[in-house]
C-alpha cells in the first residue's frame, strides 16, 4: 500500500479511508485486538502511523534528495526557486521555496505543490538538516518505537497482552465501555479493570501469589510493569515478567481450548 506513493498521493478522502480501513484491519489481526478497539490504541500498540503520514514522510524524503542533487538530475531541476531569489526585500520566508500556483485542488495535492508546502512548513532544524540520515531521523522524532519483547512470547500470550493493553479484553470494565455488558462490576462487587484484575481481586489470590513468587526480584508490581514492561529492564527480564503474568491468565481462563479470535473469558477461581 505504499508502492510509489509518492506518485500516488493526491487521493480524494475517500480513497484515502478506504486504503487506511486496509491497514487497520491487518493491523487489528496481527495485534489480535477485537473489532471496537480503538485506531489510537492500535497505532500505539504497534508503533504503526497512518498512511498519510507515512506518504508525507516520503515524499518529503524524495524531495530532499531533488533539493541535494541525490537523485535523478531532471528531477532535481523541478525545484523552484526560494523566495529570497526572487525578490529584494528581506522577508521572513525567504529561505522558503516559492509555491507553485495551482487553479485546482488536484493539482495542489500533487507531488510538487503538497511538498513544497510540507517543506515550507517544517522547522529550520529540520528543513536544513545537513544529511539525508539525519532528516530522516529528525523526520521521525516523536514516533513510538515497537517493543520487541510484545511479540517474542506465544500467540496466545501475546493477543491477551494485546488485548489488556488495548482495552479490549473481556473484564467488565472493557466490555461496559463498549455498551457490551450491563456493568462493570466484578463478582466481588469492586470494578473489574486491569489495576483490579492483577492486583486487588480476592476470587484471584492464589494466583496472583504464585505471580508475585515468579516476579518478587522486581518488585513494586505495578500494572504498567506487568503490562508494558520497563524501559530500565533487559528485554530477556520484561519478557519474564510477561510470561509468568500470562501463566496467571492460564490458571484462571479456558483460553487454551478456543480460538485467538474469539476472545478470552476470564472465569473466576476458587480462592
């Protein structure tokens, strides 16, 4: 979907929803999320941006190597003149490439035109980075990277992380934001979220004993530890803590008898 996209780019709205349905229906099934997950959860599981955003990054790249003379030199003579060139007085913009007028709004969403524009409106740090690595970089700062250690445990594993993470999973509390069930109250009469799930449930203290014996060397437990991991712990420790927390899930849920795509259903134990 992003095959010479830089040709491509000046879709209508509706071509563009069409093509981001695209990706975020592979993106939903890789991940394991259910159909009412939300488009912010999902990028920021996957570390994925929209397609816009990934054309305007390369078409921005394309015309950086044009403005260098890194690419193909009948496409570097495309590029405009800046507006200091073209003018005497001492404007602010003057470092600016000229836009190109257009009489239609298909010609504005071309490759020149919606570049320039895009150029124009970056920061001079960005705009006059010295190399292309370091415009590439300087493009990309900001943007989440994916945490390998999410993907590096079983299927089943990974979709309920996947799920708890994504505020889809079948706690009450999940389902009841999506009008789905009637309450979010636990059997225990307390709200069934992730904080109360792992850490305060009654119906769950025997397993949530056995978790704190696996896990106890990297104590406090805390449920952004348990779900997200530590950026100041090894991958090889997150993904320690991610396998004995899912263990708890096994004890207490039928999920190895059913399909990822079915969902989990937490049933509750006998204390």
């Amino acid at each position: 979907m992003e095959y010479a996209d830089v040709v491509w780019d000046n879709l209508t709205q509706s071509e563009e929803d069409d093509l981001e349905k695209i990706q975020l229906e592979a993106v939903r099934i890789i991940c394991g999320a259910t159909k009412l997950v939300s488009i912010t959860s999902l990028y920021s599981e996957t570390g994925l941006e929209p397609l816009s955003i990934s054309r305007r990054t390369h078409r921005l790249i394309l015309f950086y190597k044009m403005y260098h003379a890194l690419a193909l030199r009948y496409l570097s003579s495309l590029i405009p003149n800046q507006v200091g060139n073209i003018t005497s007085y001492n404007l602010r913009n003057s470092s600016n490439l000229r836009n190109i007028s257009c009489r239609s709004q298909l010609l504005s969403q071309s490759f020149l035109p919606s570049t320039i524009n895009s150029l124009n409106s970056l920061t001079d740090e960005v705009g006059s980075a010295p190399s292309l690595n370091s415009f590439k970089s300087l493009l990309s700062r900001g943007r989440k990277d994916v945490t390998l250690f999410y993907y590096e445990a079983d299927r089943q594993t990974c979709v309920y992380y996947a799920r708890l993470r994504t505020h889809c999973s079948n706690l009450n509390e999940h389902l009841f934001t999506k009008n789905i069930v009637k309450s979010p109250l636990c059997t225990c009469g307390d709200i069934e979220d992730t904080y109360h799930f792992f850490l305060y449930c009654p119906l769950y203290m025997r397993s949530r004993f056995e978790l704190y014996n696996q896990v106890f060397a990297y104590r406090p437990l805390t449920v952004p530890l348990l779900l997200f991991g530590s950026s100041l712990l090894t991958d090889t420790s997150n993904l320690h803590i991610v396998n004995n927390a899912a263990n708890m899930l096994g004890n207490l849920t039928p999920y190895r008898s059913m399909s990822v795509n079915k969902g989990f259903y937490i049933s509750k134990e006998r204390a």
